[in-house]
C-alpha cells in the first residue's frame, strides 16, 4: 500500500472514554493523498486495548495499534508511533478530545505549503484545568534557557512533524526522551499556527505533579548543562563569600571589635551552607544517574503487540 499524505499518531492512557469519538471523527476527515491512525496504548489498564482492537477489525481508513507492555510515558509512546507511522507528515495529537482533529489538518496544510519541518498548534485559549496551565507555562519559561529554540515560542504537545523530522527524532533511544529536545536539535525549520482547544470529553489529565516533575527534570538534564553550569556559579559565589567571611572576621578580631555570635547563627549558617552542598550533590547525581540507567540500557519502549487494520496490510 502506498504511503499515505499524513499520520494521526494518538498516545493512550486511560483513554477508553474518548478514543472512539475520536478516531471516528479522523476517519472521517477528507485528506488529499490519504490518512491512516497510530494508535498506541502505553500501559491502561481500563478497556482502553479492547477498544482499540475493535477499531481496527471495523476501521474505515488503515489503523494500527500498538500496546506497550507497561506505561513509559507519553513522549515514549509518541516516538513508538513515530517509529510505525508511514506519512508523509506526522500529526500528534491528545486521545481526551481537546485536539480537534479539523485543526490537525490545519497544521499539516500550512507544514506542507511553507515546507516546515515542524508546526506547533497554538492555543488561543486553553481548556486545561488552572494546574495544567501553569505547568505548561513553566515548562515554556524553562525551555526559554535551556533549549535552543526562538525565545518565547509556544511549545505544545499538539505538534505536526514530516516525516524527515519523525525518522531523525525516532533514532533516539535513551530511556529519558523529550520530544521537544529532540526536534530543535535537529532542525530550526519550525512554526507555530493559532488553533482551536476544545473541552476535555471525558476523565482527567494523566498529568499529576509527579509526571510534570519527571518532564522539566528530562528537559532540563537532558538536553542542557546549564544546570551544571549555575551549579558551578553557585559554588564560586558561596566560596568567595565565605573568603570573605573568614576575612571580615579576621580583621574585626584584630581590632577587638567582632561580633559575639551565638550557637543559633552558627547552625543557621551550618544549615544554610550544607543544605546547597546537598542540593548541589543531587544534581550533579541526577546526571550520573540518567547516564547510568541509559549506560545499562533501560528501555525506551517495550512493544507487546502490533495490530493492523485490513486497509494496513493490503
């Protein structure tokens, strides 16, 4: 079967609620050359496979369904359908409903009339709950500083890629991926169009503090030093204070005029010192942890099966 024009890759958690709507209304969209479904299930453990199964025996364009055999996270499921989409252009887009699917034919049409490489969807409002905006926005102001990417560009997770930039980015195997990293360090061919955000259909984000923490720790140890480097910065300010310090405290000795101090000030200093030793020491161990897990080659992905509609295998 020929390629077809654009890929809908759609990463499930606890999606059994919404992933139906959804793929009936892609299945219905008109694409010219063609449009085809990656669906991949990382780890639900509602009826979100059985599901997903049925949509490929009654699909109506081809359909591919992939099953982690546990949950990796959502950028690793996103690679994994990179890695079985056959488009021309890749569109990834959220299973609770709030990307329209309308709208991710807007971001493939203007990624194929310009020749971009990359296109993100814009929000002109968002309907994520109060907590997931700020995490959004946070995890924005981060990738400011630490990634090389045009200062104050909106990166989302409703993005369309080609398929240049899909088989780079899927090269990638460590066990710790951001998608976003990955796709401005190989290209700088990007854009963004303003797109419609809808409600979420059903359920809530999979999105806890737990899951945003791990997020902005891969986009700050992964893809940047500049942690390290304020570190070092820190280390130095610190250093020279307390030179500064000791010198301060010679010289009052000197002239019999020092201060009296007490017990209290010294173990606030104490504390104050050892707590950024140890904040210091854990990030520096962050890193030696991150390269000792992909040294040992923990698993980016672990693929139980792959189903394919009949559109998919004639």
């Amino acid at each position: 079967m020929a390629s077809p024009a654009l890929s809908f890759v759609i990463p499930l958690f606890f999606g059994a609620e919404t992933i139906r709507a959804l793929v009936k209304e892609i299945e219905g969209l008109s694409v010219e050359g063609g449009h085809e479904i990656v669906l991949v299930n990382d780890g639900s453990r509602d009826a979100t496979a059985a599901i997903c199964r049925g949509l490929v025996r009654e699909a109506k364009v081809a359909i591919t369904f992939v099953e982690h055999a546990r949950n990796f996270g959502e950028h690793n499921a996103v690679l994994t359908g990179y890695r079985h989409a056959r488009g021309a252009h890749i569109v990834n887009l959220d299973d609770d409903g709030q990307n329209p699917p309308a709208q991710a034919v807007r971001l493939w049409e203007h990624a194929k009339t310009n020749g971009f490489d990359v296109v993100y969807g814009h929000y002109g409002q968002k309907k994520h709950t109060l907590f997931r905006n700020l995490g959004s926005w946070f995890t924005n102001r981060v990738t400011d500083y630490v990634l090389d990417k045009p200062r104050g560009f909106y990166l989302s997770s409703f993005r369309c890629v080609n398929a240049f930039a899909a088989r780079e980015v899927a090269a990638h195997s460590g066990p710790f991926p951001y998608i976003d990293g990955l796709l401005l360090q190989i290209t700088q061919n990007i854009s963004s169009l303003e797109v419609a955000h809808e409600a979420r259909r059903a359920g809530e984000s999979g999105y806890s503090l737990r899951r945003l923490l791990r997020l902005w720790g891969s986009t700050l140890v992964n893809f940047s030093v500049m942690p390290l480097r304020l570190a070092t910065l820190l280390g130095l300010v610190m250093a020279t204070s307390g030179v500064a310090g000791l010198i301060l405290v010679f010289v009052l000795r000197l002239i019999d005029r020092g201060p009296e101090f007490g017990w209290g000030s010294l173990m606030g200093a104490l504390l104050v010192f050892s707590g950024t030793q140890l904040v210091l020491l854990g990030l520096i161990g962050e890193y030696i942890g991150r390269m000792f897990l992909t040294i040992n080659q923990r698993p980016q992905a672990v693929v139980r099966t792959v189903e394919r509609s009949e559109q998919e295998k004639d």
